[in-house]
C-alpha cells in the first residue's frame, strides 16, 4: 500500500530519500535559535530597563537632596524667627515692666 502525497507533505518523506536536512532535525536547530533570539531580545529589554531605572534613580536620589537642602534651609529660618520671637517677647515684657512702675 502506498502513501498518497498531500500539499503538507515532503517530497523526502514519500520518496523514501535520505533527506539533506530533515524537518523535525531543522526544527530542532531552529527552535534553540528562536529561543535563544527570544532570550537575547528579553536581556535587551531587561538592560535598558536597569539603564532607565537606574536613570530615574540618580534624578530621584538628586532631587532628595535638594529638597533635604531646602528643609535645612527653612529650618534654619523656623529657628531664626523663633529666636527673634523669642527677643521681642524679652523686650515687650520688659516695656510692660517699665509701665507697670509708671503707673504707680
């Protein structure tokens, strides 16, 4: 009994040929290349994320110290006014002082 040639079918198969290159050996060597093109793609995708990660981390780590920059600044200031407060207080009290003994 003899095999009837379909459209999917190898001319290798039917003639009973040693084929030069066989389908499943040539899926073999062309499935690790797929993977291996597929494993390359994904470390390129995966390096370029680190680059742009590590990017948005120096531009992040920049602006905290600016910002903790501006906060020791303010608090500079906070404690500048509280001091000058703290003066005016001294010498209101020190003028009400000094009217109490006019009044008198």
């Amino acid at each position: 009994m003899g095999f009837s040639k379909s459209l999917f079918d190898d001319d290798d198969f039917i003639t009973n040929e040693k084929p030069h290159i066989n389908v499943t050996e040539h899926k073999k060597e062309v499935l690790p290349l797929d993977r291996l093109k597929n494993l390359e793609e994904k470390i390129s995708t995966a390096v370029e994320k680190v680059k742009s990660l590590k990017e948005e981390k120096n531009a992040l780590e920049k602006r905290i110290r600016e910002l903790e920059q501006l906060l020791d600044e303010k608090n500079q200031e906070v404690e500048a006014l509280r001091s000058e407060k703290t003066t005016i207080k001294s010498q209101v009290e020190e003028l009400l002082s000094e009217l109490e003994t006019l009044e008198l």
